[in-house]
C-alpha cells in the first residue's frame, strides 16, 4: 500500500495544471469581457483570496 501523503502529492500534483489552464480561460475570458486595467486588478485580487482561502483551508487542516 502506499503512503497517505504520497497518494495526496501524487492527487495534487495532477491538479496542478488543471488549475492553470481553468485559470488561464478565466484569464482570456475576463479580458475578453472588461476593459483591460479592470480586467487586470479583477484577475490579481482573484488570486490573492483565492491564495488567502487556500491558506486558510490548510491552516484549519493541520490543527
């Protein structure tokens, strides 16, 4: 059997660029829809909470 923690890295690491090419049509899509500076500050602010979640998420996980 393998290890828990082997069988996460080996789940993310495969989500991994899934979420790069969702965040990238969101990207194209975003831009294709709002002007480019709003576009822009709504793609950075997106991914800082979604950083911020993230971080959160694994925070509350680990305690």
């Amino acid at each position: 059997m393998t290890d828990p923690k082997e069988q996460q890295i080996r789940k993310h690491s495969l989500l991994i660029p899934v979420a790069v090419a969702t965040g990238t049509l969101i990207a194209v899509g975003v831009y294709a829809v709002m002007p480019n500076n709003l576009a822009l500050f709504t793609i950075i602010a997106g991914a800082i909470l979604a950083g911020f979640f993230t971080y959160r998420y694994i925070r509350s996980t680990k305690n």
